[in-house]
C-alpha cells in the first residue's frame, strides 16, 4: 500500500478560545482560576440555633417569657446565635427560617385532668402585633398518685425580610374543664424538655 505523507507546512496557528463564549462546563474540568459565586448553587446550612428552658414555669395561659437559655452541648449550633428578649426571639440575619419547637406538660398534681392544652408558636411582621404560626393540642389525664407528662410538638416557616420587624414567641394555653387552670411547663438544664431549634433554609 502506499503511503502518503501530510506535510505541515503553512497551516497556521489555531485562534485562541475565549471562556466567555463556554455556555455549560463540569466544575471537575476546571483546574485553575476563580468561578463566580453567582454561577453555581452554593450548599451547606449557615445557621442553625437551639434553645431550651432551663427550669419548670407554672403556668395557666401566656407567653413563655422566662428561663430561656441557647443550648450548648455538643451539634446544637451553627453561625450567629438568635437573640432573646422576655421570651421574644430575634433572627440573626433575614432569609426563610424553619422553627421545630416543643412544650413540655405536666399536671400539678395527680388528681388534676386537662381536657386541652394549646402549645403555639406566635409570630410578628411590624414588632408589634402577633399571629399564630401553628398549634398543637394534648391533653393530661389524671392518674392516681401519678403526675402525668405530655408535650406538643409544631414547625412553622418564617420568611424574615426584616430582623427589626420578624420575631416570635412560644406560648401555653391550658384548661382543665371549661377554665384555664395551672399547670408546669417542663424545664431542663441538659436537654430539650421545652424549647425550639432554628435553621436558616435560604435567602428571603
């Protein structure tokens, strides 16, 4: 067979290639250079924050407003911490929040039924008026010589255009009957007896 020989001479250089003209590129393929935040879908959870009521309230209806503490043991935060004033609660930066609370509950004493008790979580847009976000309901029988626990558990999602403006609160609302009537809010010093966790989603 014969051979045919190519010859090189007089072809020219090939033209540079421009990196604007690439529409879609694998980030694997990149070795080198800075890629634009706003190209790419950046992952991870910023902040994430837990707290907890540290001590028992007695408590027939109201706003829990005392013993809040932000929980430090081991996985409960990440980022900036909420802020707390009297049982308000501050975001740290504006962005959808997802909040997971729950309301620990116990009679009084082992005689003493509840027929409903409302665990809520209230929130403002204006820093002034307040609406309910989501309720739970339970309810405590009475057992002889037994005080008896219960809890309720919600989740709601804030969209926090405005830290000064978006806050919330927890809230009980307990009734024995047709009456409101006391009973003890669960505290605790090494878990989450009652209390919330906070995590930022997304920007608002």
């Amino acid at each position: 067979m014969a051979l045919t020989t190519v010859r090189s001479t007089g072809i020219g250089s090939l033209p540079a290639i421009s990196g604007a003209n690439l529409t879609s590129l694998n980030a694997s393929n990149i070795a080198s250079g800075t890629l634009s935040t706003d190209r790419y879908v950046q992952g991870g959870i910023s902040q994430s924050d837990m707290w907890i009521m540290t001590s028992n309230i007695t408590e027939d209806a109201g706003f829990i407003t005392a013993n809040w503490s932000r929980y430090t043991g081991s996985g409960g935060n990440i980022g900036s911490a909420l802020t707390q004033s009297s049982g308000v609660f501050t975001f740290p930066s504006t962005g959808f929040y997802k909040i997971d609370y729950i309301i620990g509950f116990r009679n009084q004493s082992s005689d003493h039924a509840f027929t409903e008790v409302y665990c809520q979580l209230f929130y403002t847009q204006n820093n002034s008026s307040y609406t309910d976000a989501t309720t739970s309901f339970i309810n405590v029988p009475a057992i002889s010589s037994s005080n008896v626990y219960n809890n309720g558990t919600g989740s709601a999602i804030l969209d926090v255009t405005d830290t000064a403006q978006v806050k919330f609160k927890l809230k009980i609302n307990a009734y024995a009957g047709g009456s409101q009537q006391n009973g003890i809010i669960i505290g605790s010093s090494t878990g989450i007896a009652t209390g919330f966790t906070c995590v930022r989603l997304g920007d608002t």
